[in-house]
C-alpha cells in the first residue's frame, strides 16, 4: 500500500516546515500521486500561511499504517 505525504514550509520562513500525512492508503503509486497532488492543492485554503514544497508517495509494507 502507498501513502502520500507532503511537505509544507510557513512562507516567512522556509526552514519551518511539517509533513502532512495522508489519512487515506493507495493500492497504486499513481493514485497516491494524485492525492498528494489534491492535498498540496488544499494547502493554500487550510494553512494560508504555509506553502506546499514536495511530496512523497511512500511505500508501506503489509500491515503498516505509516514510519
């Protein structure tokens, strides 16, 4: 199963950042993408002061929820 996960940095200070972890778990890489691709998306409406930098589609092997 595939996680996604993004990171975002608070704009007045890009050494400040956090990942956001999807609650959700993917069958494919691909669709992983797309949702860490909706979740940097919604950044701007949830934390105004906070900017999406990348993301991650992370592996999970049987059984895991996260790392």
């Amino acid at each position: 199963m595939w996680q996604a996960l993004v990171t975002v940095c608070f704009i007045a200070n890009m050494d400040q950042c956090v990942i956001l972890e999807s609650q959700q778990w993917f069958e494919t890489e691909l669709r992983c993408k797309r949702r860490a691709l909706e979740m940097a998306g919604d950044v701007n409406q949830y934390m105004k002061s906070h900017k999406p930098v990348r993301y991650q589609c992370r592996y999970l092997a049987g059984g895991m929820l996260t790392k």
